[in-house]
C-alpha cells in the first residue's frame, strides 16, 4: 500500500506546509506557487522562484540560505581535512626525526662499546705477550 502524492501544482495556493509534504516540491512564497522542484537544474532558476523566496524541504529556510549554510559548512569541512592531512604529515616528519635520532644515538652507543671492548681486548692481549715473554726469558730460551 503506497501513499501517492498530489502533484505539486495541485497544492498551489494552500501552505507552504502542505505542499513541502511531498519532497519533490518546491514553494515559491510570493506567487504561493507550488512547482515542481526543476531536477534539471541544480538550482531553480530565477525565472521558477527567487532564491530567497524559495523553500525546499523546510518552510522556515529559504533556498539562499540554505545554499550558503550547506556551502560554508562543506568548506569548513575541505579544510579540516586539509589541515588534518598537514598535521598528520607533520607529525609524520617529526616522529621520523626523533626516530632517526634515536637510531643515531644507538649506533654511537653501540660504536664507544665496541672501542671499548676492543681496547680492553687489547690490554689483555698484552698483559698475555708480556707474561709470555717474560716466561721465555727465565727459561732462557729466544722469543719467536
């Protein structure tokens, strides 16, 4: 069971309300026209209804407001994502240097333990020849 809406024409003359029942509708206040919204055009022409005379949908906003409200808030909306890109790529750019110089720290650490190390080695080695020398000296016998 399917509710089929007058067309719109029928509802001239009556309200705004009642013609704005059906969606498809569209109420010119000056000549209490109700047209059919023009699909045609994105937006109806002067020739239909005046913008700020218009309605479409509500009664208590006209066409020009409405156009403005829906055109600030999709610009407000392209810059917030805009400016949400910026900051995430930022931050991006950021974490990508604290990371770069975290790594950087790590490989000079990393670098000084080796030296150490090997210096340390290196003493040890040394300590070991000496004492071998020294051995082959009591014994009297020539090092290599």
């Amino acid at each position: 069971f399917h509710l089929i809406s007058a067309p719109c024409n029928l509802k001239s003359n009556t309200s705004c309300e009642e013609c704005l029942h059906n969606v498809a509708c569209l109420w010119c206040i000056p000549s209490k026209a109700c047209i059919e919204y023009p699909v045609k055009n994105i937006l109806p022409p002067s020739s239909v209804c005046h913008l700020n005379d218009a309605r479409w949908g509500v009664c208590w906003l006209n066409f020009q407001a409405l156009i403005i409200t829906a055109s600030v808030l999709a610009g407000v909306i392209i810059i917030a994502v805009i400016v949400c890109c910026c900051c995430c790529c930022k931050c991006d750019r950021i974490g990508n240097r604290k990371e770069d110089a975290r790594v950087e720290r790590q490989n000079r650490a990393r670098k000084e333990n080796q030296k150490t190390r090997r210096s340390e080695m290196q003493m040890r080695h040394d300590e070991i020849r000496k004492k071998y020398v020294m051995k082959h000296k009591e014994k009297g016998k020539p090092w290599i």
